[in-house]
C-alpha cells in the first residue's frame, strides 16, 4: 500500500525535491574537473585535433603570406610555439616528432609559401597511449593516423 501524506496526496515532499537538486548542482559542478580525469583518451584525441588545427593554420599563412611558417615544438616537449601563440599541454602529456626514424623532443616544421613544408611525424604520448599526425613534405598536408 502506498505511503500517502497528511493530506491523503501522494508526492514528494519539498526537502526531499531540494535533497536531489542539490545532488544534482554538485555533480554539474564537479563534471568540468573529473572529465579529464575519466576519460583521458577523449584529452589526448582533443590535444591532437587542436595540434592539427595550428598546423593547418601554419600552412594556409604561409601560403597567404608568402613567408615560411613554423610550429617549434619546445624541450622537453611539454608545449609548442606556433607564431607568436603558445601552446601548453596538459600535465602528463609531451609531443615528439620522428624525422628521418630518429626521436627529437625539440624540434620545428617549417611551412613554404607553395604549401610544402619540412615534413614530420608528430606524436602527442600520455602514458601508454599516444596520437599520431603526419605532416606531409611535398604537399604539406597535415592529418591525425588512427
């Protein structure tokens, strides 16, 4: 038999309404802190598009320009430099490149006004896991491997 109040109505009361938004206000707030932390692989593909996004920036000022453009990853490749903009990694995370099968933590690719660039492999590496980018050399297309 259901549980009715003095009224005879059944419902919920006003404490127990405000118990649950207040739950509910908690959880929102503590979201924008926990995300990162519970889906760390989300981060890493998020830090590869943003990375993707400057070198494409990278190549279509060049070729505006019509000045060599660049992104210079910094040592120990905890952030990288794209112009006058800098841009950090999350705590964790570092990017490296291969160039010519060899691993350099410092490094540069430079972009032509033809739109052909330096060419590289990007790596962006959190732990065990990491998103790779290729930087095309003779047409200076830049894309994210899967």
């Amino acid at each position: 038999m259901p549980v009715t109040s003095a009224t005879g109505s059944a419902g919920f009361t006003l404490l127990e309404l405000m118990v649950v938004l207040a739950i509910l206000v908690l959880i929102a707030g503590a979201w924008p802190f926990a995300a990162p932390r519970l889906f760390p692989n989300q981060q890493l593909r998020n830090e590869a598009q943003v990375l993707l996004t400057h070198l494409r920036g990278a190549r279509l000022r060049a070729r505006l320009s019509g000045t060599i453009q660049g992104i210079e990853w910094t040592d120990p490749g905890v952030a990288y430099q794209d112009g006058d903009e800098s841009h950090e990694l999350p705590a964790g995370m570092r990017v490296q490149s291969t160039e010519r099968g060899a691993a350099t933590a410092a490094h540069r690719v430079q972009f032509y006004p033809d739109g052909s660039s330096t060419g590289t492999v990007v790596e962006i590496v959190r732990g065990t896991r990491s998103a790779r980018l290729v930087v095309g050399t003779v047409t200076g297309r830049s894309e994210i491997l899967e």
